[in-house]
C-alpha cells in the first residue's frame, strides 16, 4: 500500500472512541465480511475520509 511506503518508521498515534453496542457489532459484521482485523478496517475508514476531505494529501 502507497502510504504505508510512505509512512514507514514515521511516529504513529493512537486514535479512540466509545461505541454503543450495536455500533459495534455492526461494524465486527462490516470488518468480517470483508475479511479485516478491526484495526486494518479503522484504517482505511480514516484514510478513505481524509482523502476524500483533503484530496490525498499523503
């Protein structure tokens, strides 16, 4: 993936949220239907809204 090339060995930071339960299961139903840890789906959610939001500015 383009931005883990980029970002290699760069600092990383911590993101959190509180979800209500069935938020959460909704999205565990998301990540496996698609095949993707928690982790790997958050981050391509955030990717995907800063690119839209900012044009891929990484």
């Amino acid at each position: 993936m383009v931005y883990d090339e980029i970002l290699k060995g760069e600092e990383r930071k911590i993101v959190s949220t509180r979800l209500y339960r069935p938020e959460f299961a909704n999205f565990i139903k998301i990540c496996e239907s698609e095949g993707k840890s928690i982790n790997a789906k958050l981050r391509e959610m955030v990717r995907n809204e800063i690119g839209r939001k900012m044009g891929g500015v990484l």
